[in-house]
C-alpha cells in the first residue's frame, strides 16, 4: 500500500474498525516488482468470538476494480465530450432511429431528445431542396456498415434549411453485426 492508502488506512479504516466492526472503500495498491497500480474494492471488518464481544483477527477482502474504474473513467469523458462539443451528435439504433442527441443538435435543428427519439432523423430534417442522390448515398453506406462523409442541406424545425456535413460511423459489435450508427455533424453553412 502506497503511503497515502496507508495513511486512508490509519486515519479512516482503523477508527471505524474500532467503532463499527467494518470498513468498505476504495484504496490503491502497487505491486511491489512491477509497481503497477491497482485499484481494489476493499473490505476490512473485524473477526469476533461466538459472544461478539471479543476481536479474534483482523480481516480483509480486495477485488480488483481496475478495468471497471478505467472504464468508468473513459465513460464519464466520452459522455462530456458527446454533450459539451458545438457539433451535433446523433446516435442511432441499428435500424436508424434515434436514440440519443446532445445540445448541440437541438441548437442545429430546433428538435430535442424527446421529439426525435425513436425517429429516423431523414423522417424530420428532410426538405425538398434536400438532393436525393445524397439521401440514397446515405442509405447504401449505412447499408454497407461504412464510415462516410457527406454534405446535405437540412431543415430546422421553424422550416429554414442550413448545410450539415455528417460524419457517419457504425458502431459494431465482434460478430460484425451493427449496434448503433454514431454521426457527428458540424453546421458548414456558413461556407456554402
């Protein structure tokens, strides 16, 4: 245990053995060759004899929690990228309905979460200056589970049109199959 797990150990894990039998927390340790640091979810609690009266032994379960921290770690910065970044981002199901989109999205196009959920984005951005040859590329790189890019003018919700280049990737899982398409659009209007 590094010094300041050890010093978590004596001021924190010590008075609550002492007070209430038990400690449960997280603390870090480090191999001793490879000084690789580990993060465990550790138990101490003290061993009583049959009249719970008498401490008989100290005792302590770990569980390696490293994966699930980093992960959890990586979640919590993915997931504030997704919602703080001024580029729209929509992630669907497989079969193209949507199932998430951040802030950014609502500003490009006037639809929240809630009015697009379960939507095909085509279904509610799609306007009749929109090229239909873009819409079918759209379709068959979907189809094919590629990334692309591509531009294609839009509609807001209050009926303006403005440009959007999408950057459409599929999410997949070890057998190939799609789990969720992610696209990130950026509003290039503007440059139009």
């Amino acid at each position: 245990v590094d010094d300041e797990n050890y010093l978590k150990l004596i001021s924190e894990v010590e008075p609550m053995l002492k007070s209430e039998g038990s400690w449960r927390g997280e603390i870090s340790i480090m191999a001793p060759v490879s000084h690789e640091q580990f993060t465990m979810d550790a138990s101490f609690f003290t061993v009583f004899d049959p009249s719970g009266k008498v401490p008989l032994c100290r005792a302590t379960i770990m569980r390696d929690i490293t994966k699930n921290k980093l992960l959890s770690d990586e979640h919590r910065l993915l997931s504030m990228v997704a919602s703080k970044t001024t580029n729209a981002v929509v992630i669907t199901e497989p079969n193209g309905k949507v199932e998430w989109v951040n802030e950014a999205f609502t500003k490009i196009t006037g639809y929240t979460l809630r009015e697009v959920m379960g939507k095909k984005p085509g279904e509610l951005l799609q306007g009749p200056d929109t090229s239909e040859q873009t819409v079918q590329t759209i379709r068959q790189k979907l189809k094919n589970k590629e990334s692309f890019t591509v531009e294609i003018l839009n509609y807001h919700k209050s009926g303006s049109n403005y440009w959007l280049e999408m950057n459409i990737s599929p999410v997949l899982d070890e057998c190939d199959n799609v789990i969720n398409f992610i696209a990130i659009e950026s509003d290039i209007t503007r440059r139009k």
